[in-house]
C-alpha cells in the first residue's frame, strides 16, 4: 500500500454466482456510507465505487447524486468508460461461443454507447452542480483526476472520475 492509504475495511462486489444486479451501485454506496459513518456525517470510512459504464447508467444516477448532494453523503465513483454494455455479450459468449453474436460488432447487438454520454456531467447536473466531475482519457491525466476527486470527497463533497479506456 503506497504511504497514507490504508487497507480497505471491507470490500463488496457482485460476484458471477449471483444474479445480475446491474445499476445496484448508487444504493450500495449511499448506504454503506451512511452506515460507516454511524450518525456522525463524513466521520467513517473513505467510500470508492468503481463501475462500469453500463452500471452507472442503468444506477438512476440522477436520484443517486442528488441524494448525495441533498443528504450529504459524500462517495467517489470512477466510471470505468469501454464505449459499451459488454455483459450480455458476455453471456452470449458463455452459452453460445461460435454463435452469432461471439463475431458480431456492438453496435450490431445494439449494446454500444457510442458516443459517450458525459457521465461526470450528468452527475454534476443531478447534485445541483455541488458534485465534483472529471475525466481521465489519458495513463498520464488520472493520478491528478483522481487526487482532486479524492480530496473532495475527504472535504465532504461527491465526485465522480470518468476513466475512458478505449
């Protein structure tokens, strides 16, 4: 662990046993912040969720951040940005691995989100602009996304980090 972090308290994420909870996030975050902090805002654990980019659509995220912003609820989320809802394909591709849609183009399966919404944007736009937005296209840009996003978050404030890994 670099110097300053700790270790994680806990760590929860959707297993493939489980059934698909797409968009289930926003909820998770939003609790287990309030259960960390124990009735005392902002006094608990730092939240992260990491999400892709079909999550964080399919979340509501305009009820999630403007809960965020309204209650004072502060989280970090990194939108993980592949141009794309991959998990049916990925389905597809368990059940039928030479069948139609393992060679078929996104758009085909119509599970492309080309072009990209502005995902921090619409959490912006949803806290009131009292939610703290940035994106990462490049290696070189996401340690100084990430350590002003973080710092926000530590002063009480939302953020949400677009990483576009395509």
């Amino acid at each position: 662990m670099p110097e300053g972090v700790r270790p994680p308290i806990q760590y929860y994420t959707q297993k493939l046993t489980l059934p698909p909870l797409v968009g289930w996030f926003g909820g998770a975050a939003l609790g287990a912040k309030l259960a960390l902090d124990n009735g005392t805002p902002n006094s608990g654990p730092f939240v992260v969720a990491i999400v892709g980019d079909g999550t964080f659509l399919f979340s509501v995220p305009a009820s999630v951040y403007w809960i965020s912003r309204r209650y004072k609820i502060p989280f970090l989320t990194i939108v993980i940005n592949n141009e794309g809802w991959n998990a049916p394909l990925r389905s597809a591709k368990l059940v039928h691995p030479d069948g139609l849609s393992a060679h078929a183009t996104h758009e085909e399966l119509n599970i492309s989100f080309k072009p990209s919404p502005d995902y921090a944007g619409i959490a912006v736009a949803a806290g009131g602009g009292e939610i703290w937005g940035g994106k990462a296209e490049k290696v070189e840009q996401l340690a100084g996304v990430l350590e002003e996003a973080v710092g926000v978050v530590k002063g009480g404030g939302s953020a949400v980090v677009e990483v576009v890994i395509v």
